[in-house]
C-alpha cells in the first residue's frame, strides 16, 4: 500500500472514531501516530516527534491569546454583562414582530464581541434570553433556532478564536483577519434578524409582542452597557491601529473584563476560581485538538497527500470557482459531524494548498484572508446543522419543553439565511476586504 493510499484510508478510519464517541483530539492523534508508523516503518522518530511537536506547538507566543480570549468571556457572563446587552437590545426591538427574538441575536453579537466562543455565546444568552422569550409566548422552535443562530456570531465577530487558530496554519496577520471579519459579523447578525422578521409574518402565532418601552427607559438600558462598548473598542481599536498586538489586546480585555466584573459584584462566592477553571478546562480540551491535529497533519504532510491533491487540482484545469464551491460544500458536509475547531484544523493544511494556487484575482494575501472568512462562515453553520449541531444541543438542553425536532427545524431558516450570505460574499469578495484595504 502506498503512502498516500495510506492517507486516504485515514479518512474513514477517523470519522470511525469520531462515530464511536472518541474525543476528536485522541481519535486525530491516534490516526496521525498509526499513519507515521506505517509510513516511517518504525516508532522512534514518531516518538521524537511527539516530544519536539508539543513543545514547539505549546510554546507559541501567539496561542496564548486563546485562553485570554476564553477568560475574558468567563468574565463577561459572570459579570452581567450579557444581561445588560440583552435588556438595551430588548428596550429598543422587544415591542417590534419578532422583537425578543431579534434583542436575543443583537445581544449575541454584543456578547460573541467581547467572547470569541460560539457555544459559550450560546449557553450564556440562552440563560438570559429564553425565559423572556417563553414570556411573551415565543414558539420553541424558534426561540431555541435563533438563539443557536445566534450564538454562533461568537466565533464570527472579532475577537475570534477559530480565527486566531487559522491565522496560525496560515501564517496570516490576525488584526487584518479580525477587520475583515467585522463586516461579514454584522451581516449575519441582520440577516438573522430578517429571517425572524420573515418568520413571524409567515407564521404569526410562533411569536407574543410586549409594551414598547419609554424612551427613558431605553436610553437608560443603553447607558447600562458602556463597560462592554469600552472594552470592546479599547481591544479592537487598540489591535487595528497598532497600539498592542493581538495577545496584549487579549490580556486587556481580559483584565477589563475581570475588573468591570468585580466593580459588579460578579466574582464573588468563588466566581473568580470557577471562571479560571472553566477557562484551564476549555483551554486543555482546545490544546488537546491542536496537538491531535498537529500529528495527523505532519502524517498527511508526510504521505504527500496535500501536494498531490492541489497538483492533481491544477492538471484537471477545473475553474477556480467550481472548485471553492466543492470544498464549501465539503465543509457543510463535514460540519454536520464535526466541531468548529476539529474542522480547521483538520483541513486547512489540506485545502489552503489546493486554492492558494488558483487565480481568483486577489493578491495571496487578501486571497488568504477572504478564504479564512468564508470557511469560518461556512463552519458556524455546522453548529446549527444536524446531527451534531452543537448550539442546537446546547440551547435544546436548556428548553426542556421543547423536543429537539422542533430545534432543528427552527434552525432550518437561519441555515438559508448562512448560504445566501456565503454566497453573497464569495461572489463579491470586496465586501469582505474592503476594510482590511482601507486601513491597510
């Protein structure tokens, strides 16, 4: 069997594993560590590896902005701080059609610009947001679909730790990644609020209406959210215009964060110790995955099979359009089994090979950052796809009244409001480079 018949058997021999409930970090390492040794023919370089490739991936300056990144929004929640965003997004949409439900996806694109995790967005404004959402009379489908929708803008609108991840394989500036990102977030966010407007039209029952608020009131709500508007400002401008870079931003938002948190009374009772151990947790679980990937990826690097794939790409002469398409649908496909993070990981070092030689008129770095954008998006709506749609659970597991049926189809509409958006974006590649070009 030949190298790169090896690599390909890996495939299947992986999605087993991740079938058989194997933490997808261990189901990777374990393929990567097999498929060395099968093409090295002997376990002591594999060893060697192992040892020099932990080291080297863990000693990275640039990964630590990702348990940063990861307290800060452990901060944010215990601060009160997805409360505050909710109720100002309530004040000013609640008494609109569909109005709770479009506060629930402003306040999760507050809330994911100050976290940079999907299902952590997801969980914390679920808490906030569906009792209020089940007050006024919302249906349960679409109640637990738009706050599974909206959770995944956590990992869209800067900072985001997908991104930081696929700056890393890429090589790529992540402050440039982050502005490009900004326009594609706040599309999303609208393109879910016409979603529920188009919903609740088609089927007004599936939604309650409640008292428009006084203006007084509203301005005050607003008012109420200035510390998350500070440190996001402070975080994003401070990275754009130079002032620290990514990692000193996040240790800022961090520090921000934690210090508006405890001006709030939200570390108190051991707050403070829970959200550093819900932080260590989800940090070493992250690690897990990069270092998994990290061997499976220097076995495929091995077999040649990256190589092979983008020259046989080029010798077939398919249209450079046709073949971005496939691999879209490829991750569609991939992240109805997948998390976000596995997804990159796994096949970044693949398909960036394979495109990065096609000519779709943009120089090979803004081709690199309008290609990050577009499996980033593609990958958010893996969390709101079945079978394992991750918010879906995670919201679903909070509405006990709800049957998980009735989640997936509420999800339905938000999934075709994220195609007609990515294909938005990867016909008209300006809408997401335009500011990158501008300050840059």
């Amino acid at each position: 069997m030949s190298n790169l018949e090896i690599a390909l058997l890996s495939f299947p021999v992986l999605l087993v594993l991740i079938f058989a409930r194997m933490p997808i970090g261990l189901a990777m390492l374990i393929c990567g560590f097999f498929g060395n040794w099968l093409v090295l023919g002997r376990f002591t370089p594999i060893l060697a590896q192992l040892k020099t490739l932990t080291f080297t991936t863990f000693s990275s300056y640039s990964l630590s902005i990702i348990p940063l990144f990861l307290l800060m929004g452990q901060f944010a929640a215990k601060g009160g701080m997805s409360q505050a965003l909710f109720r100002a997004a309530n004040g000013w949409l609640g008494h609109r059609k569909g109005g709770v439900a479009m506060a629930a996806i402003g306040a999760c694109a507050g809330f994911g610009a100050i976290c940079g995790s999907s299902i952590a967005t997801a969980a914390t404004m679920g808490k906030v947001a569906l009792p209020e959402l089940k007050r006024f009379g919302y249906d349960g489908g679409l109640a637990t679909g738009a706050l599974a929708a909206g959770g995944t803008l956590g990992i869209l609108i800067p900072p985001s730790v997908i991104l930081v991840i696929y700056a890393i394989l890429t090589e790529q500036n992540i402050a440039k990644l982050f502005l490009a990102a900004v326009v594609p977030g706040v599309l999303a966010m609208l393109g879910y609020m016409v979603t529920i407007a188009i919903y609740v039209r088609m089927k007004p029952e599936a939604s309650g209406l409640r008292d428009k608020a006084p203006m007084a009131e509203r301005l005050q709500l607003t008012f109420e959210v200035w510390p998350v508007l500070l440190v996001f400002f402070l975080v994003v401008f401070g990275i754009y215009f130079g002032w620290f870079t990514p990692t000193e931003g996040a240790a800022i938002g961090a520090a921000g964060t934690g210090l508006i948190a405890l001006l709030n009374g939200g570390l108190k009772d051991g707050a403070l110790g829970e959200s550093v151990r819900e932080t260590a947790v989800a940090t070493g679980m992250i690690f897990l995955i990069i270092l998994g990937a990290g061997v499976y990826n220097s076995f495929l690097a091995l077999s040649q099979l990256p190589q092979e794939a983008a020259s046989w790409v080029v010798e077939q002469g398919f249209s450079p359009w046709m073949v971005l398409t496939v691999i879209l649908l490829t991750y569609l496909a991939f992240g109805c089994v997948m998390d976000s993070l596995s997804m990159i990981l796994l096949t970044v070092p693949i398909f960036f090979p394979i495109v990065s030689g096609l000519d779709f008129g943009l120089s090979p770095d803004e081709f690199a950052i309008w290609f990050g954008i577009l499996i980033l998006i593609v990958v958010e709506v893996g969390l709101i796809t079945p079978p394992v749609g991750l918010n879906l659970f995670v919201i679903n597991s909070m509405a006990k009244d709800t049957p998980m049926i009735r989640t997936f189809k509420g999800a339905a509409p938000f999934v075709a409001s994220d195609v007609v958006r990515t294909a938005i974006l990867a016909t008209f590649p300006v809408i997401t480079l335009f500011l990158v070009r501008w300050l840059y």
